[in-house]
C-alpha cells in the first residue's frame, strides 16, 4: 500500500530505483514501490551480472545527462537505491563535473554492498554533496553493519539501522517496506529543509 502523503511530496521529485548485482525481482521492495508509484522510473543495466562500477556509473550518468537535456526544467532527482546500486550512485555523485551534483538532490542507499569485497573503496571515500540516508542491517551478509556506519559517515549521510533484516532484499519479505517509505519519507523533509 502507498503512503499516501509521500506519494504527494514525491510528486515534486523526479525517482530513479538503482537496484544491485542482479537487478531487482518482482518481490524485492524496490520493484513493489515501482508498482505502488508509476512514477518511480529503473536505471537498467546492459549485464546486471557483471558488477563494473565505471560501467554501471556511467549508464547512471547518461540516464542523468538525457533526462535533463529533454526536461527543462528538470526536477529534482531522487536515487533509491540498492546494495550495487548505492555504490554506483556514490561513484557517480562523487564524479567529475557539475552534472550530478546539480541534478541529485537526495539519495535513500539501503544495504549497500561492501566497497572492500568489490575492490573500490578507493573511489568512494568523501561525502556525498547531497542529503543522503544509509538504511543497514544487523545481519546484512554483503557488509557488516560497523561497516556499514562507518561509510554512511564517509559519504556524510543519516544512519538508519533497522534491525535484522539480511540483505534487506526479496529474501527478507518485507512486502511493500512501510519502514522504508517511512524513511524515504523521512529524507524528503531533509531534502526540502535544504
């Protein structure tokens, strides 16, 4: 079900869904919250099974560098992403030229792969120029969660631990993940506070 009152502050926010390794099946919260707001539109990768975050980064960007060239003006962005996905928003945001940091304006990062097991931790170590909240898990087997904390302080976003829920994927069934509209809900008000 949607949240009703974030479905109407969504509406001044353009929303791209970022999924991980793999995409993201039609049980996973962030295909659910594609159907409950059609508006919400997937970054697609060409190999969903090849990690590459040069690769998946720069498709980011293009996507980016399209929509805004066709929409003028452009609204606010919003990254939703997930494990892969929130290191290829990172390595974006953190990427040469104003593009990016002129267009995001905020980014939910919900269990992000760890950057160590992906060797590239060297390209993602600053704070993000963005509102951005970090959502782990006491029990996530992609990164401990002292990890998890200790990026979501190098990218300067919000921690938001929300228990033992592994990779907070399909796998954990959380259906449509009210507490995850809660919390994206919660990163729209600090994007409008800015």
């Amino acid at each position: 079900m949607p949240n009703l009152s974030l479905k109407r502050s969504l509406s001044d926010f353009w929303v791209l869904i970022v999924p991980g390794l793999n995409n993201s099946g039609p049980q996973h919260w962030q295909s659910r919250w594609e159907r409950l707001y059609p508006a919400f539109e997937r970054i697609e990768q060409k190999y969903w099974d090849q990690p590459d975050l040069a690769i998946w980064s720069q498709r980011l960007r293009d996507v980016l560098a399209k929509k805004a060239a066709l929409n003028k003006p452009l609204k606010p962005i919003l990254l939703i992403a997930h494990s892969f996905g929130c290191l290829t928003t990172v390595h974006s945001a953190l990427a040469e030229g104003p593009l990016v940091k002129e267009l995001i304006a905020g980014a939910l990062l919900v269990a992000p792969a760890d950057p160590e097991k992906f060797e590239v931790s060297a390209g993602l170590g600053a704070s993000l120029p963005f509102p951005a909240t970090v959502v782990g898990s006491l029990n996530d087997p992609w990164m401990e969660a002292s990890e998890t904390v200790k990026w979501a302080k190098l990218w300067g976003a919000e921690y938001v631990d929300v228990g033992a829920l592994g990779h907070i994927n399909a796998d954990s069934q959380l259906g449509d993940w009210q507490v995850g509209q809660a919390v994206l809900a919660r990163l729209v008000q600090t994007v409008r506070a800015n």
